[in-house]
C-alpha cells in the first residue's frame, strides 16, 4: 500500500510540474496576454499562502513583508538593438574605429566582433563592422556619439519587450522548486530499490526543467542588460566629376578628364601594336628575303630584261 501511494504522489508531482512547464513554453510563443495570466495566477497564490501564514503569526507588518516578497515588481524588460551604417572621409577608416571602441570601452561595454576588407578596385577603399554590446543605461548617449563620427547613410533601432517572458519564468523556477524539494523530501522516505529509482528518474527531469528556466532568465537578463549594436563603416569615394559646391565642371576638371582620356587611348594603341608586331616582322622578313633572292640570281626566279 505505501509504494502505491509513493507511486501517485510522484506522478501528481511529475503531472504538476510538466503542466507548468508546458504552459510556459506555449505562453513564451503567443503574443497575447496568456502568459501574463498564468504567471500572475501562480504568484497571487503563493503570495496567498504567504500573508495568510503572515496573519497566523500576528501583525500587519508581517502581513506586508510578506506580500512584499511574494509578488516581485515586474518593470518593463526590453532588448535593444540597433545597427548604423556611416561613410567617412578617405584615410578616416582605422580613425572611426578607434573611437568606437573608446565609445564603448568607456561606457561598460565591449567589442563582440570585428571584421575589415578593401575593395578590388585601385581606390582601395577599406570598409569594415563592429558590433558593441553597451551597457542599457548608455546604450543613447553611444548611439549619439557613434553618429558624429561620420555621415549617417542609414540607422535602424529596435526594442523586444521581454516581460511578459519574465514572469512566466520565474513563475516556473518558483514552482520546480517547490517540486524539487518536494521529490527530496520524499526520496529521503523512500525504503526500497524501485522506490527511490522512481523518486530520482521524475526529480532528474524536474531539476532539468529547472537549469533551462534558469539558463534562460539568465540569458534574458543579459540580453536586457546589453544593447547591441552593429557598426557598419565604409570610406568615401572622391567624387571628381563635379565641384565642391556641386555646380558645373571647372577648366582644371575638364583638363584632367582630357589628360586621363588621352592617357587611355595611347594605352590601348601600345598594346594594338605590341600585338601586331611580330606579323609585321615576319612579314617585312619574307620581303627582304625574297629581295635578295631575286638580285642574286637564284634559280627559279626569271629576270625581267630591261628595256
């Protein structure tokens, strides 16, 4: 009779705390208020159980502490994220970078990644990308301060309002708590092989349930934590074809368009006859030959008398 009993007190405590983990999982994925519903109905009943013990032991300060400690304050928990893409002066690319590093080093934050290339061209312009985790408080100050550095050519920011993920999470690290402790007690009773192995094959996936809520919070907690930011920074091209003010062309433009034209036209007429030139020889070759050949006298070929 007492293993029967084990064997449904295990599988009510199993069946409560797989409830609680499936509900979590279908609420993160909804949009709705779901999530915030189930959530707040576990801890108004834990914060239930606890002023009511609190009124048992007497006073309306225990009564408050104890509501106090039961239902946490939930503030508003959001990702930031943004990505900004500057054109610099030529020359200014390593310039630009150091700073945003300083920018980020400065405020808390760090550099995640980095990358550089040059382009193929003979400009050779450098363009590369950082992404900067900063801290949340400072995440507006960096996001002015990157802008200065150069010419915005695009920006795109970006909040995700994680609360409601919050809630369900710690509503659930509360409650495979409470279940873990449960499932100790109980292995602790347990007086045969096939008891305890129960007890520990459900306490095994409870305490699993419980490091993925808790990884996952910590997971969020960073992410809120931290704005990320993606730095996308290019050099400029000169633009030649036209004046500072935009305006026509100047005599120096035309003439230097003239030179790079004439330039480009004795160019292709070098490699024209470096690639006729050995039919030219060869043919001015068999003339000479054929010349000589026929002052000489060589049989074959008729002279012509003169006249």
């Amino acid at each position: 009779m007492r293993k029967v009993l084990l064997v449904l007190l295990v599988g009510a405590l199993t069946l409560a705390a797989a409830a609680c983990s499936s509900g979590s999982d279908d609420d993160a994925g909804d949009a709705g208020g779901g999530s915030v519903d189930g959530g707040q109905a576990v801890m108004e009943e834990e914060a239930a159980a606890d002023v009511g013990a609190a009124e048992s032991g007497g006073g309306e300060d225990a009564v408050a502490v104890a509501q106090e400690s039961a239902v946490p304050s939930v503030g508003p928990r959001v990702i930031q994220t943004a990505s900004l893409t500057l054109s610099v002066p030529r020359n200014d690319f390593q310039k630009v970078v150091d700073r945003a590093r300083s920018y980020a080093t400065s405020s808390g934050g760090f550099v995640v990644e980095y990358s550089a290339s040059q382009s193929g061209d003979e400009r050779r312009l450098v363009r590369g990308n950082l992404v900067l985790r900063v801290p949340e408080r400072s995440y507006s100050r960096v996001m002015k301060q990157l802008s200065d550095l150069g010419r915005v050519e695009a920006s795109e920011e970006a909040g995700q309002d994680v609360s409601q993920e919050f809630v369900d999470l710690e509503a659930r690290e509360r409650h495979l708590e409470a279940v873990e402790g449960q499932l100790l007690n109980l292995l602790d009773e347990t007086n045969t092989v096939a008891e305890a192995l129960t007890v520990q094959s459900q306490l095994n996936q409870v305490q699993l349930d419980l490091e993925q809520a808790r990884g996952r919070l910590q997971y969020l907690e960073d992410q809120v934590a931290f704005a990320t930011i993606s730095l996308d920074v290019r050099e400029r091209q000169v633009e030649a074809a036209a004046s500072d003010d935009g305006g026509p062309w100047s005599i120096v433009d035309a003439w230097g368009t003239a030179a790079r034209g004439f330039v480009t036209v004795v160019g292709w007429i070098l490699i024209a006859a470096a690639t006729i030139a050995p039919l030219v020889i060869l043919l001015v070759l068999a003339f000479l030959g054929a010349r000589a050949a026929y002052r000489r006298g060589i049989p074959g070929i008729k002279r012509t008398p003169s006249a």
